[in-house]
C-alpha cells in the first residue's frame, strides 16, 4: 500500500517538474486560462514593439488606435448578427436564395468598410513614421498579414494586423 501511494506521488511530482521545463523557444507553456492573459499583453505591444517609437509616435498609434476600435466595434457587432443571420437563412425549412444572396452582399459590404477604416489607418500609423521605422513597419505588417506575428492571426475575427496597430 505505501509502495502504491509512493508512486503516485511520484509520478505527481514528475508531472509538475516537467509541466514546469521551458518549451524549445525558451518560454513556458501557457496554463489554461493564461493564453487570453497572453493574446491580451501581444496585441498592447502591437507593431510599435522594435519600431524605436517616439512617445509622440506612441501616442498617436494609442489614439489613433482607439478611434478605429471606436469605429469597428458597431460594424462588428452588425456583421455578426449579419453572419448569424446567414446560418438562419441557410438552415431554414425552405432556404430563400434571394434573401441569402442580399445578405452575403450585406456581410461583403460590412466587411469592405472595415478593411476602408483599417487600411485608412494603418497608412495614418505608417505616414508618422521616418523611412527606417516606415520599413520596419512593412516588415512587420508582411508577417501578420501572413500569421506569423505575435497574434498568430491570419483571418480571424477581429482587427487584422496588416491594416491595424493592435
């Protein structure tokens, strides 16, 4: 009986040992529940991270951030009743191909507005930016348009990094 009960501790033990060990890359793996904690502390650094920003600089990304969310927040609210909306259409009894058809065009004109805002902004962020800084950006923006950046976000919901600074 203690032999079993001594195993089990053991074998506890161990697990905790090697759940603390760092990954390859040096960083440890994220508990359940502290990979939104960590999404959260990638999107605040955002591009300005290795960018050499000026506190001017900063701050403008900082507000001009904030007045696209300001802007994207109601027509993300509006494309996801939109897309809902779609799933009824599309599940329905009787699909009308009509009504689903208006509302692919309703979801690809919400959509069109949102890359406007984004694209809009993300070249306000790019013209305050010096030449080095500005290639940097474009280094940047290449790899969160191709999901390798801090969000790993290649089509997600939410603001895409090519055209944003969160």
């Amino acid at each position: 009986m203690k032999a079993k009960i001594l195993g089990i501790v053991l074998l506890m033990s161990m697990s905790v040992v090697l759940m603390a060990q760092p990954t390859e890359n040096g960083n440890k793996k994220p508990f359940r529940g502290q990979e939104k904690s960590l999404l959260i502390q990638d999107r605040q650094k955002g591009h300005g991270e290795g960018l050499n920003l000026t506190d001017a600089q900063k701050e403008a990304f900082k507000q001009g951030m904030m007045a696209v969310q300001k802007q994207i927040q109601p027509l993300r609210n509006e494309l996801g009743e939109a897309e809902a909306h779609q799933k009824t259409l599309v599940t329905a009894e009787k699909p009308d191909i009509a009504a689903i058809n208006k509302n692919i065009e309703k979801i690809g004109a919400i959509k069109i507005e949102m890359a406007k805002i984004q694209t809009k902004h993300h070249l306000d962020m790019r013209a305050q930016l010096t030449d080095e800084q500005k290639l940097k950006f474009d280094l940047l923006a290449e790899k969160m348009k191709d999901g390798k950046g801090p969000k790993g976000m290649k089509h997600g919901r939410g603001m895409q990094m090519n055209h944003s600074m969160n």
